[in-house]
C-alpha cells in the first residue's frame, strides 16, 4: 500500500515537472517570437521608403488639418512613459476623419504618385464611408468620412501633438466604452482595449463642472391637474419627479400630475421591453453613492431609452398617455448622425420633453432589475458612457453638454467604486445586450445589394466601390534623351475623377458578364505592350 502511495507521488511529481517544463518552452517560444518580431520590426522602420511613406501621411493630416483617433491617437496623447507602441519596432497605423473622405482618399494617393510611388490605390473600406490607401501594396492610412458639423466640433476640441490634431479624449473614451458595450461584437479585443482605457482615463480623466442638484435637473412642468392634492402640486411645481416617487409599487389617487405622467411612460416603455439608459436609469445607479452625492440624480428631467423600432414605441407612448387623459403630445423624429448618434424619437407633452427614444447601433449590453412587481432593463454603465459621450459633440439643441458630462462623471465613479463586482446592476461584462450587432455577412449582403442597385455613373456607386488608381489620370513625358520622366495632372483628370470607378470596377457580385471584374482584366490582358505604353507615357526626345 505505501509503495502505491510512494509511486503515486512519484506520478504527480513526474505530471508537475512535466508541466514545469511544457510552461518553460512556451516562455521560451514567446522569448523568441517577441525577439524575431521586434527585429523584423526595426528594420522596417527603419527603411527609408516606409519613413518617407509616412512622413507623406503625417504631412497630408498636418496640411488639411484631419484629426486622427483610434490606437495611434490614444498612444500619441499620452505621456511618453506611458505609451503602448514601441517607435522603433511599430509603424504607425493612422486613421483620421475627414468630412470629405472620398476626395481625401483620392487626394492622399495622387500625393504619393506625384512623390514617384506607382503602386498606388485608394479603395472603399468594408464599411460605407471608410477609405483605405494602399502604397506598394501596404494600407498606409484609413480615412472616415465624419458628419460636417460633429468634425467641426471634435476639431475644436481635438489635442495637438507635433503638429497632428488628435480626436479629443473624451470621444476615444466614447469609442472605447461602445466596444465594452457589444458582447456580440469582437470581444478578442476588450482586453487590449480595456487597457488602453485605464490608461486614457488615467492621464486625461472625465472632467465636469457645475454638478448641482439645480444645474443637473432640468425643470419639469405638465398641465394643470384639479383633481391633485393642492399641496403635492405646489411641492412638485417647477420639479419633474424623483424615481422613488415613479416606482411607487402603490400610488396615492391624488398623486401629482406629473408623476402619473412619468409613471404612465414609464411603464409603457417596461410593457414593451425597452432599455433605459437616461434619468430614470442613472437615479437607480446613484443608489451606489454616497448619501450627498443622490441628491444629484433624484429628479427625472425625461426618460432615454433604447429600441429596435423607435417609431412604434414613441406612438405606443402616445397611445398610452392618451388613454390617461394627457393632452398635446407630440412626436418629433430625429435624424441619426453618421454612426455617432443614432435616430431617435422625441415624446413631448405641452412643449416639454418627455422622452427620447434610440434605435440601437448595435446590440448593447444591459442588465435587468426588480422594481416591485416589474423587471426593469437598465443599460450597463459602458453602455450609458458610450451613449452619452458620444452626444456631446452634436450641437443637438435639446442635449445639454455640462449636464451629460456630469452623469457621464458620475457613472464613470460608480463604475470604478464598483470595478470587481459583477453582479446585479453593476455587472459590465455580461452577454445579455439589446439590439441587433452587424456581422461581416450582414455588410457583404448590404454591398451586395448596393452594387445591383447603383449604375456606374451614380454619385453614390463611387461611395461604395471607390477604386481609384492615379496613374490613370496623370501625364507622363519621358524625355529620352534626359533620361527623365515628368509626371502631372492631365487636365481631363477633373472630369475623369467624376465618373468614378467605370475604369476600374469594384470587387463585388457582377450585375452581368459585360461587366465582369475578370473579363476586364481580360480585356487588358489583349492589349499589345506598346499600345499600353502609349496609354500612359508620352516620349519626347
């Protein structure tokens, strides 16, 4: 018997060395790779041409004052002790908004033609409105086409670094808390990002002024109602209602007006499923406060809620609030802006808002609460931060900047109080989540569908398929005996960039044979050397 115990402690410590040494190769691998990795590294950037390639990019974002985001941006803001990308092994990745991105992409290609690069492209990205130039056959820069007014807004407040604007902390922030906010979306990439965020809100944290119980709570008036209590209408006059008075599992009949109002909503959005991530929804978090710091969230100045059908929500509301004898309602639609903020419906009783609600731009994480006999779906904290944050750049008369900064503070302090418990309605990272999150099918269908849809000489066809090569509309004169080759615009090449790609089709289904991607290159393929040659060069000499 001991001799059986004696080999089976020799077995388990045969299994743990075993392990010991499989844990020292892997390190020993890791070792390796990250050596090899960082030499290939430098020496790629240390190439003149890739220097000189971006120098290129850097110059053409400095020129026409673009302003940068994603990981490139995040790193150059920060403190050079404190950045993710190693200069000498890393070549930058720079993506910049513009507000006329298909033009900046065309523009940028020329830029390196004119600079004797001819293995020049710009290309539709997967996604509609993003760009991509490649040079030499490498994606040296991603540019978004951005709403005008939101680019005016974010330039304003972007940071400058060696001449480069960079997009404001507080939208990378917002980018970054969207991507925490979709389990449905690339969850590889929230460790990474979730790093990145720490050290963004680190070294730029969320600043917010002026964070009174009378500066948050926008006041709050509804007709008059004979039948309330005369005191409770005095008390509440001038003041929408806190969430305690809303939730009241068994309310007085002589209740004020306004909290039947709030309470009528209220429970029209929870019938149908909807998520809350306005007033209502951070008065539940501010729970998690200290005592002094409720005081701020007690009051529901409106309601913000999440829904697949916007329209159909905000009349259901409507229906509601008519059954219950409310008078003047009206519903306002709002336009989406690009991909920052969503469409999204405005309920208003008597010329006061009373609720706004969004259709979802993905499908956002929430959690579900206990309110009496109602479960309620309140949209996590990177949810709200993400949905907030990215208001605040929209000139959006009804968003009030001071206000949405102060709950965004305050989610943000909750959140971090909070950071180990994921339980309730603090947890972050759950798969439950609201919306509908676009796959690479669902983008491969919808371009599939555009390209049917679209002819070549349609403006937009040139959006989605953009495949811009600029030796096509540049003049070259070789002077034989100079032995030098002189490159300029040719100057057709206006009225040639107007029609878009119809030299250059689009890698998409073909709407028929006479428009084949492969019986073009075909077609080409026929052509005799000499005469294409003479399609591109003039020799002199």
């Amino acid at each position: 018997m001991k001799e059986k115990r004696a080999n089976n402690h020799d077995h388990d410590h045969d299994h743990d060395n075993a392990q010991t040494l499989d844990e020292m190769e892997q390190a020993l691998v890791k070792q390796a790779v990250e050596t090899i990795e960082a030499k290939i590294g430098a020496k790629k950037t240390s190439d003149p041409k890739v220097k000189d390639m971006i120098a290129i990019v850097e110059r053409f974002i400095k020129k026409r004052e673009l302003v940068c985001y994603g990981g490139t941006a995040i790193n150059n803001i920060l403190p050079e002790s404190a950045q993710f990308y190693d200069k000498q092994t890393e070549i930058p990745d720079y993506d910049f908004y513009s507000p006329s991105a298909l033009d900046h992409a065309k523009d940028l290609a020329d830029e390196f033609y004119e600079n004797g690069y001819s293995e020049v492209e710009a290309k539709s990205g997967m996604h509609h409105g993003t760009y991509k130039v490649f040079v030499n056959f490498v994606g040296i820069a991603d540019i978004t086409q951005l709403d005008a007014t939101l680019f005016k807004n974010i330039r304003a407040d972007a940071i400058k670094v060696d001449g480069i604007l960079y997009a404001p902390p507080n939208l990378l922030r917002m980018g970054m808390y969207l991507e925490l906010s979709r389990p449905e979306g690339d969850v590889s990439r929230w460790e990474k990002v979730s790093k990145r965020l720490a050290l963004l809100n680190k070294y730029h944290p969320l600043k917010a002024e002026g964070c009174t119980p009378n500066g948050m709570m926008r006041p709050f008036q509804t007709p008059k109602n004979t039948n309330a209590n005369a005191n409770k209408r005095k008390q509440m006059h001038g003041r929408s209602p806190t969430a305690d008075e809303i939730d009241e599992a068994h309310p007085p009949k002589d209740e004020p007006a306004e909290v039947r109002l709030f309470r009528t909503v209220r429970n029209a959005f929870i019938d149908e499923e909807l998520v809350f991530f306005g007033g209502y929804a951070i008065s539940h978090y501010a729970r998690h406060l200290p005592k002094f710091e409720k005081a701020l969230f007690a009051q529901i100045p409106h309601f913000d809620v999440l829904s697949v059908n916007p329209e159909a929500s905000a009349a259901k509301v409507k229906e509601r609030l008519e059954d219950n004898n409310f008078k003047g309602i009206v519903l306002t639609k709002h336009s989406g802006i690009g991909e920052i903020v969503p469409e999204h419906y405005e309920i208003a009783v008597n010329k006061t808002a009373v609720a706004f609600i969004y259709k979802p731009v993905a499908c956002h994480s929430y959690n579900v609460i206990q309110t009496g006999k109602k479960r309620v779906r309140i949209a996590s904290t990177d949810t709200m931060l993400s949905l907030y944050l990215a208001m605040i750049y929209t000139d959006k008369p009804y968003y009030d900047v001071a206000r949405i900064l102060c709950m965004c503070k305050y989610l943000y302090d909750i959140q971090q109080r909070n950071r180990l418990n994921q339980s309730g309605l603090l947890r972050r990272f759950g798969m439950t989540c609201y919306g509908k999150q676009e796959t690479l099918d669902d983008i491969k269908a919808e371009k599939a569908s555009k390209y049917q849809e679209l002819k070549r000489d349609d403006p937009e066809y040139e959006e989605w398929f953009l495949k811009y090569s600029p030796m096509e509309y540049f003049e070259h004169t070789y002077n034989a005996k100079k032995h030098k080759l002189t490159v300029k615009r040719s100057p057709n090449a206006a009225k040639s960039l107007k029609k878009g790609p119809a030299k250059s089709p689009a890698k998409s289904p073909a709407k028929s044979p006479a428009k084949s991607p492969a019986k073009s290159r075909k077609t080409r393929k026929a052509k005799k050397p000499k005469n294409l040659i003479n399609k591109f060069f003039k020799i002199v000499g």
